[in-house]
C-alpha cells in the first residue's frame, strides 16, 4: 500500500485482491495499489488522471511524475517477437502502454489490459515481465528498464476463442503457484476446476492439443508427490513443459488470426474438434492439397453437425427417404424443416445445403485456392453457427 497516504485515509474500503494489486475505494476515488516496480521502495499509485499523471512513493516521499507518453505497441510487441517470445508479444495485443519518469530518472512501465489479459500479464513470471517492461523502453536507450510493470485492468471483459492465450497462462501460473507453496490448494481449487473444463473444451475446438491430464490441483498434488518431483524446479519444468505447446498455438492464433473468425464451442465435442482441425489445416496450408484437405474436413464437420441434431424418426426428410449417415445435406435439411417449419425459414434451410456443396465441391476441385478454402471454411462455421442457435446450444 502506499506509504503515508494511507495513515491519511478514513473509511476506507477494501475489495477483493486481484494479481499482486489491491483495489481501494474512498468515497468515488478507486485507488489501485500495485507492486512494487524498482528497488529503494518505490511504489505507483494511479490516484489522479492515469492518463497524465501517477503520484510516487519513494522512501516515504509523495512525488507526482508524468505518464505522458504512449509506447508504440508494435515496436514492443517487435522486440518480444525477435527474442521467440510471441506469447509476451501476443498478450500486448489489446493492451495499451505508457511510461513516465519517476524519482532519479527512473522509469516506470504502465500496460493496461482487458480481462483477462490483465490477470494473465499481473501474474506472468518476475523476468517475464521484466522483458515486457524492456521491451516498451526498446526505443529509449537512455532509460533503465524497471525490474517490473504495472498492470492496470481497464476496459470491459473480453470473451471468446481470444481469452484462450491469458487463460493458458493463468492456468500454467496458478499449477506452479500451488506446486511451490506460494498459494494453497483450497484457495483456488474450484477456480482451476472450472478454468481446467473450459480449456479442454476450447482447445479442442482451436484444434490444440492439450494434454493436462490434471482434473484437479489435488489431483496435480498427488501427482507430484507421486512422481517424485522433489523439488521446486523440477515442478517447474514439468509444468512448463506441459503447457508450451498449447500456449504457442495459442499465441500463434492471436498473433496471425485467420481470415474466418473464430465463434465460441458449441458444445458438440465432435463437431469443435473437427472445426478446430479445419482452422489448424488452414493456418499450414499452403498448396492445392492442403487447400482440398480443408473442404474434406469441412465436410466432416458438417456430417458431424448432421449427426449431432437429426434424430430417426422424428425429422422426416421432404423426399420421406431416410438419409444415411455420412449425408450431412438431407440430415440437415430434415432437421431444420422440422424445427423451423414453412417458407419463412428456406432460406436458413439453403444455408446449410450451400455449406455442404462448397465443402464437396472444394474437396474434389484440384485447383483450389486459399481463397476457396476460406470461404468455404467460413460457410462451414457460419452453418455450424447457425444449426447451434436453431438447437439453443450456447454461441
């Protein structure tokens, strides 16, 4: 907390700690506390305007330096990606930065961030963020890189396939946090058990491998003791490993998005795996074949679709012939007239069938294009979409 000011303060209220900051309120004034930044007792508090002023700590001493300046993003977001850090570099993607000049010239490094960007860049590793914060400054030689950086949550939450990155991260650190005695299991335990569900299911809708065989933390506890893993490093390293190929594919999404944005899982198991290998296969491809491989997987995806909503018996194909079970087009059909019945809806009906007849015919055209294959990808996830919100699945 901020040295003095605090002694000065009455009735004051204290919310829930996030990260390694405190939210204070007074009246209508928040206060934000935040770690510490350099040696000698410095500490930032953003208590008048964040965007031109902060009020600093140092040793006891009260002093206003300015935040006027905004980093430029991309040349720190360029440094991190010229050190292989692209999973530093991907978590500035919807951050703002700004630096000032503290007591005796010494910066102070300020990133704000939505949820859960923020939580993901409070709770990064000491020398991560210290990389940040030298990344910012990569354009100021004549300014020493803090040891650290502030984090400010700022903007509404963000949601959807983006958050994956933060959420691999978040995840990663809270394993290591309990596996080295820095936060106890039942603190966080139902937080990671929810977290743990939502990775599954959004990694296998990205078509990213994850591997955390972890249900729990006392599962991971077991595990540990179990495996021997004597010591705090080799903790570590073991979750580290764990977590660096899903984080890199995750970076890489947020990095390089595709031409097709990505929609929430629906919850169809088959049909988001099959989903998230199109996009991957989309994202390598760079010739005719893999082109045409993406209109096959597509087509799979839809037969899953297929699968996933007709039912035998109670939606009645018009032509009154049952549909086999690779026919993704008449199990379609079938289900949307029965659920949305009359003239009203065939164009919906049409969407559906369209989707199916640019994957068939993207998968036999031997000289498909990356062009095709993101449009095709596209009608495929807008019909997944579509069939997801006729069935009430959550989009």
């Amino acid at each position: 907390m901020v040295k003095g000011f605090l002694h000065r303060v009455r009735h004051l209220a204290r919310t829930p700690r996030h990260g390694n900051g405190r939210a204070l309120v007074l009246g209508h004034i928040e206060i934000e506390t935040v770690r510490r930044v350099v040696g000698g007792g410095m500490r930032i508090d953003d208590r008048f305007d964040p965007d031109t002023t902060m009020v600093v700590d140092f040793d006891g001493q009260e002093r206003r330096c300015g935040m006027t300046t905004s980093s430029d993003g991309e040349n720190a977001r360029d440094f991190l990606d010229s050190l292989r850090r692209g999973d530093l570099s991907a978590l500035l993607v919807p951050a703002r930065t700004d630096y000032g000049i503290g007591p005796n010239n010494r910066a102070v490094v300020v990133v704000r961030a939505p949820h859960p960007f923020a939580e993901a860049l409070s709770g990064l590793p000491e020398q991560d963020r210290k990389r940040i914060a030298e990344a910012i400054l990569s354009r100021r030689p004549d300014l020493p890189a803090p040891d650290d950086i502030i984090v400010k949550q700022t903007g509404d939450p963000l949601h959807g396939p983006i958050t994956l990155l933060p959420d691999l991260l978040i995840h990663r650190e809270m394993m290591i946090a309990v596996a080295t005695g820095a936060r106890p299991i039942q603190e966080v335990e139902d937080y990671y058990g929810a977290r743990q569900a939502r990775l599954i299911q959004a990694c296998a809708a990205a078509g990213i491998p994850y591997e955390n065989p972890h249900e729990g933390l006392w599962d991971w506890y077991r595990f540990w003791k179990d495996s021997n893993l004597a010591t705090y490093a080799e903790r570590r390293g073991y979750v580290r490993k764990l977590f660096a190929g899903p984080i890199a594919s995750a970076a890489g999404r947020v990095n390089n998005p595709g031409p097709v944005v990505e929609r929430e899982p629906t919850g169809w198991e088959r049909v988001d795996r099959s989903l998230g290998r199109a996009r991957t296969g989309f994202s390598g491809a760079s010739v005719e074949e893999d082109w045409q491989a993406v209109g096959l997987v597509c087509r799979e995806v839809l037969i899953s679709l297929g699968q996933a909503v007709y039912v035998d018996g109670v939606h009645e194909p018009e032509d009154k012939v049952k549909p086999s079970p690779t026919d993704a087009k008449r199990m379609l059909e079938a289900y949307v007239r029965h659920t949305l019945p009359g003239d009203g809806y065939k164009e919906v009906r049409t969407h559906a069938r369209a989707a199916v007849d640019l994957a068939v015919h993207l998968q036999h055209r031997r000289t498909a294009t990356r062009q095709m294959a993101a449009l095709c990808l596209e009608a495929t996830s807008s019909a997944v979409a579509v069939v997801a919100i006729i069935a009430g699945q959550k989009v």
